[in-house]
C-alpha cells in the first residue's frame, strides 16, 4: 500500500472551480458567472445540439451497448477525413487518447517529451507508467519551438514527444516543417495533438497517415462544442491504431457521445460556421485588449487567447471571479508570469469581460 501510495503521491491534481462555487462564495446567481476559463466553445448554438440530443433518445435504445454506432462514427470519420477507417480510432475525449498512448508506449524508466507551457493530461500519461517527463522550454518571447532545443533533450530512453499544435495555454500554431523535421530524426511516436485546429491553418493528418511515428489528435470539444460528450479520436498509420485499440475496454465510449459525433459531421456546414464567427470574435476580442494599454495580447491561433499584463495576474484573477467572470491564471510557472488566458466566447460575453477588465486595471 505504501508502494502504492507513494506513486500516487508523484501525480499531480489538476484543480478545477465549479461556476456553482463562484456564485456561491460571492453571493451571485448562477446566471451571472460567466464561464471563460476553460476554452469550451460557448458560441455554438446550444438549440443545435439540444435538437441532434433530442434526435438521439427518440432513436437509439440506450438498453444496448454501443456497437453499430462505433463503427458508424468510424466509418463516417474515415470518409471526413479521406482516410481509411483503419486509420482512425475514437475515444472518451482525447484524454483517454492520451493516457491510452501512454499505456501502450511507456514503460518504466522511459520518457516522454513535451513542451513548457502546455497541456497537463500528457504528463499524466507519464506518471500512469512510471516514465519520466523531459521538458522543452518555449521561448519566453514568443513562445516558439527551437529545434535545437528539442534534439538536445531527445535521448535513447525517449518514447513519446507530445506536441500540442496550436498549443494550449499560449495559442500559437507550430511550424508543420519543424514537426516533420523532429519526426525524421526521433526514434519514438510525435503525438500531434491538434484539438484547436480548427481555428488554425493546416493539419497533420495525412502525414500521420503515411508516417509510422505520427499520431495525430482530434477533439470534437471545441470546434464542434461538444465539451460535455467528452469525444476525441486519434489518426495514425494502421499499426498504431491496431496497437491502440488494444488499451481500450470494451464499448469504452457511450452511445449518445458515438451518435451525437456522427450527427455533427453530417452537419458539418454549422461548425464552419461557428468556427469563422469565433475567429472573428477572437480577433475583435484581441483588438480591443490592444487598446487598454499595458497588455501584451499574444497571437492566438485557437478559441482563446493569452495575454500578459503589467500588474499581478493573481489580483485581475481575483477582481474578475468577484464579478463572477471565470478566467486562467498559471501560477508557479514563471514562463507564464503575469499571464490570463480568456475563452474567446460571444460578443457579449466578450463585451462584458472587456468592460470588467477595465474597471480593474488601475491605468483605465
């Protein structure tokens, strides 16, 4: 138990607020709290999805296990992505994706790589398997990639480089040459995570597909605002995902998730949609925090954006769950100093955070 409990010990929890807890502690109507902190994608027509859930209960006999409808999505997503259905795989959200990369990639004493900032969940995968995490520092100015960097922290015990493209926190999209570059010289699988991709230029899909040391990540969470299905799926070559699928129990995602998936690729066309209006959301949003002074608004390829400001980023986090807007702060990582990352959300909201900013900032 000891032994047991000492693992436990090394992985980190990874803390989340509930709106529920910010109305309560100041005195607020659950209605009030805005929601900006955890890039969930809020101008998405909940009326659309309240429609395709409706469709969803009046034709599924939920008394079954999934099965049809895993192969559906399957088969639908091999067809969306021009790619063979043997180059896909769906799981619970990306997360289980990643922790299932993990289980079959990482043993004890290997490593994995990833970047400073960046996504949580792939550390986790480490901790899962008792491997180690190498850490590749973005620059501080811009948050790039320096490949040079990269193959210095590269080693033969090295299994899995986790690149989140664009990447969560800092926004920014990587080079698709710099990636392919690394997946020439590294021995071991490039994960691809691009959940935002969406809201960028380019993919990594076909590559993935040609390649054996490729795995790209999907999300349907943010684009598609899908973030309560918990719905991710992976590409790769027909190796990998034969490997994968062996991670997984049996009916390991639910039917209403499988389904809800399927519907949303045949209504492809209100996703792009949502996507442009978001893009340009983003780019109002970026502009008018531009204007305040005293901000650095960094470039944002995603559904957020990161932006640093002059006065303690603790004091705004604060001040704005005071007037119940939820925001991310990063403490302890000194890259990320002063930073406050925004859910880029409707004009309204946005309207709203901006004004609320304003009254905190003691130079407006």
């Amino acid at each position: 138990m000891d032994a047991v409990l000492s693992k436990v010990s090394r992985i980190p929890t990874y803390e989340v607020i509930s709106p529920s807890s910010v109305a309560k502690k100041f005195g607020l109507h659950p209605s009030q709290i805005l929601k900006m902190d955890a890039n969930e994608n809020l101008v998405f027509p909940l009326e659309f999805q309240k429609k395709i859930l409706y469709e969803i209960i009046r034709e599924e006999d939920l008394r079954y296990y999934p099965t049809d409808q895993l192969n559906n999505l399957h088969e639908s997503l091999s067809q969306f992505l021009r790619v063979s259905k043997d180059n896909v795989i769906v799981g619970n959200g990306s997360d289980q994706l990643i922790l299932a990369i993990g289980l079959i990639f990482l043993e004890r004493e290997t490593n994995i790589i990833t970047l400073n900032p960046s996504f949580f969940t792939y550390k986790l995968s480490a901790f899962l398997n008792e491997a180690k995490v190498k850490v590749v520092n973005l620059s501080s100015k811009d948050f790039s990639l320096n490949l040079h960097d990269v193959f210095n922290v590269l080693d033969e015990k090295s299994r899995i480089f986790f690149i989140c493209s664009p990447n969560n926190p800092t926004g920014n999209q990587f080079n698709q040459k710099l990636i392919l570059d690394i997946a020439e010289e590294f021995e071991g699988i490039i994960v691809v995570d691009e959940a935002y991709v969406d809201f960028a230029e380019g993919s990594l899909v076909k590559e993935a597909v040609d390649q054996d040391n490729i795995i790209v990540l999907r999300s349907f969470s943010k684009s598609a605002g899908m973030a309560g299905f918990r719905l991710g799926y992976a590409v790769s070559c027909e190796e990998n995902i034969s490997a994968l699928k062996k991670a997984f129990p049996p009916y390991h995602v639910n039917t209403l998730s499988l389904r809800a998936g399927l519907k949303i690729i045949q209504n492809y066309r209100i996703v792009k949609k949502v996507v442009e209006e978001v893009k340009r959301n983003r780019e109002n949003l970026a502009s008018e925090l531009k204007e305040i002074g005293g901000i650095r608004v960094f470039d944002s390829k995603t559904n957020f954006i990161l932006f640093r400001t002059n006065i303690n980023s603790e004091e705004i986090y604060n001040s704005l769950l005071k007037k119940g807007i939820m925001v991310r702060i990063f403490r302890g990582n000194s890259l990320l100093r002063n930073c406050v990352r925004v859910t880029v959300g409707t004009e309204e909201m946005n309207k709203r955070f901006v004004e609320s900013l304003k009254e905190i900032l003691p130079w407006t």
